[in-house]
C-alpha cells in the first residue's frame, strides 16, 4: 500500500492556522530532485530577459532590495502565476509543512482556504480554541489582532495566528448572508489533531468520523474498528464514515483508510510528466470493514484526501455517498528542497478515480443528496448537543442502512 516514491505524500485542502500558509491543497511530494541547470532550462534569450528584469529592480526600484528578498520574490512571483496552489515556501513555511504530516502544531486550530479572495474557515479542529470559542466551517476571517485581513496580504494574516503557546491573538469573522461579525479572542496553544472519532450506536450500527488524514490516522482508525467489533454482542450491521468538511492530509493515510473498506481494487491513480507523479495505489484484502455494509457523508468542504476515499468507495459500488457535492481537489504538488532550508511547491499532476474521472474543479456527487437546513447542525458525539436525528444527513445515512426510526431516538 505504501507509496514508493522516497517521500512525504500530503493531500490537504486549506491551511491550518498557526501552523502554516502553505499547505493549501491537495498532494504534496517531499523529493530529491538532480540539481537542473539553468542554462539547460531556458533558452538565451528567455534567460536574458530575466536577468535584465531582475537587474533593473535591483538598481532602478525607489528602494533598495536585498539580494535575498530580490530572488525569493522573482521564485514567488513564476510559482504564483502558474495556478493557485503552487508557491515558494520560505525556511518557517518549509519546516512547518514537514510538521504537518506528524498532526502537532501551535496555533489555534483553524483549516482555512481562500475562496473567492477570503480566507474561509474550512473546519475547526476539534477541542482546539478555535472550535471551544465558537468558529464555524464558513466563516470569513476578516481580522486578525484588529488588522483588516488584505491589508497586508493574506499570508500576513495566517502568520499573526501563529505565535508562542499560551499567547493570545485575536480573530474576528463574518458569518451567513448578512454577513455578521464575531470577535473572538483565542490562546495559543500546542494542537494534537485527533483525526479518527467512533461512536457504537444502538443495534449493532458504528459512526466514525474522519476529520483529516496524519501520520496517526490509520492507527487511529484500526482502533476504531477495534473498538467497535467488540462493543456489540453481534457483528456490525453497519458503519457510517463521516467526511464532512474533512480537508485532506497524508496520502498514503487517504489511501489506507479506503483500504479498510475495500478488498480489493484500484484506489487512486496519479497522472504527471515526473516518474514520481505517475502511480497507482490498490486495495489488499483482509482490513476489518470491508464486509461492513456502508454510507459515506460528504459536503462542500470534503477535499482531496477526502474525495480520494469517497472516489473509490463510490467508484467501487462500496458505498452510498450521502450529503452533498465535494470540493473538487484533484492536482498533484510536489515540495521541492532549493536548499538552505527552502523550498517550492509546485503542482506537478493530477489525480483521477478508479474510473478514471477527474474530480478537480468539479467534486464528487452523492448518490443521494441531503442538505442539513443550518450547517452547523451536524453530530459531534454522545456529548455534544446536536443530537443524531437534528443532523439530517446523518440520519438519513444510517437509515439507508437500516437504522430505523426507534433507533435514532434510542441514541438520542
């Protein structure tokens, strides 16, 4: 199952606040790469005309540039006009995106995306400050420290979330048609991201919820169905997975949780002129759930490592996908090392189902669509006040199943 291309695979839809601006999108590949020379890559003229450029701003622009600032703009400036997931990542971004694979970070807990130029909260991480205080999936940030977010640029914002734990930043975001705003006021602190949460519900049934693909995730999830195999006196009658608002994260994590419900099959297959971006990624048998009947929940903010599950699992007849339409996540980056500490992100490929459809720009559709009448109404555990017949895709996922009526109010 592993990937073998020698590297760090991430599939991530957003970015998490505190802990990096960079790791908006879908895969990423940490490679060696053999050192391209330059003259090789462009031609005389093309080479010239770069070098004038980067000449008269150093010795015409009003102010004087540092070579170090000059270089990293020209690097940003290519990368960012080539599509919008592609950019240069500075030695902080760099090192930071390497930590994300692991699910640990400082900051407030935030995976956020920008969508028609805002910075649009994704998700909350579950239990962070972010959540606890009351941020919600689709809210805009249009503060941060009571500095207007697109003073400064975009990153600034991201970078004033970050900071040392147990320090305090302010947030304020605008919220529904009417665009109301809420200032939080949020304290820093050190997140560990639990990404697998399950539930054994009444007759045999289980809920688990996936909330990002780390490092953990599949371990995270192997317990789960620990879990639930011996919680009930019988075998499962079913099992709901829930990737609403579930952004993406570890590849080879994404992989591995289709694994558990497939027995075999195509999952996933990559497409892009390097070796390393052309792969093809199969189930193996013997995972706990693959006999499991199942329903899968999705919605707008369920991307790229989410839509790679939900692709195979619908692609595969495995599964009813319920809710609504994903995101559309389907382009390959690689992060690229440039040295001291630096590197680039580039989009390198695109990813398409077992069918060989592509999903990006265009999302996956459910088999059956549900739209929940508030957003924020989805089950978040025994504990939380949304109950299960409040959340309307969840209840219609588990009747899809056979978990009738007297049973959802049983599990109320």
């Amino acid at each position: 199952m592993s990937l073998k291309v020698r590297s760090i695979l991430v599939l991530v839809i957003g970015t998490v606040l505190g802990l990096t601006v960079s790791i908006s999108s879908s895969m990423l590949a940490e490679r060696e790469q053999a050192p391209v020379s330059t003259f090789d890559a462009l031609e005389d003229d093309s080479l010239a005309l770069l070098t004038e450029a980067i000449a008269r701003v150093r010795n015409e622009y009003v102010d004087q540039i540092d070579e170090e600032t000059l270089v990293e703009n020209a690097i940003r400036g290519m990368l960012e006009g080539l599509d919008q997931h592609s950019r240069y990542l500075d030695n902080r971004q760099y090192e930071d995106i390497r930590i994300a694979t692991t699910g640990t970070y400082t900051g407030v807990g935030l995976d956020v995306d920008i969508r028609d130029g805002k910075l649009t909260v994704i998700a909350s991480v579950e239990n962070a400050p972010a959540a606890k205080a009351g941020i919600l999936a689709g809210d805009i940030v249009v503060s941060v420290d009571d500095v207007p977010v697109g003073d400064d640029g975009l990153e600034a914002a991201v970078n004033r979330m970050r900071g040392r734990p147990g320090t305090e930043v302010r947030v304020g975001v605008s919220r529904g048609p009417n665009e109301d705003l809420f200032n939080f006021s949020l304290t820093r602190t050190a997140i560990r991201v639990q990404t697998v949460r399950s539930e054994y519900l009444a007759g045999g049934f289980g809920y688990i919820r996936v909330s990002g693909f780390s490092d953990s995730t599949l371990a995270e999830l192997e317990a789960a169905a620990r879990s639930l195999t011996q919680s009930g006196e019988r075998p499962l009658s079913g099992v709901v997975l829930d990737l609403r608002d579930n952004p993406g994260g570890v590849l080879d994590a994404a992989i591995g949780v289709a694994d558990q419900f497939l027995e075999d099959g195509l999952i996933v297959r990559g497409d892009g002129r390097i070796r390393q971006a052309r792969f093809e990624q199969y189930a193996n048998p013997g995972d706990p759930f693959e006999s499991v009947p199942l329903a899968v929940l999705i919605n707008r903010g369920s991307a790229s490592g989410s839509e790679i599950v939900a692709g195979a699992l619908k692609d595969h007849g495995r599964a009813d996908l319920i809710g609504q339409r994903s995101y559309g996540k389907g382009s390959v980056q690689s992060v690229v090392p440039l040295g001291a500490g630096s590197a680039i992100k580039l989009t390198t490929a695109h990813y398409f189902t077992p069918s060989g459809t592509t999903i990006n720009g265009l999302g996956i559709e459910p088999d059956v669509a549900v739209r929940n009448s508030d957003a924020r109404r989805q089950y978040g555990g025994t504990d939380d006040v949304v109950t299960i017949a409040e959340d309307r895709q969840l209840e219609h996922a588990l009747q899809s199943l056979g978990y009738e009526a007297i049973a959802l109010s049983q599990a109320e």
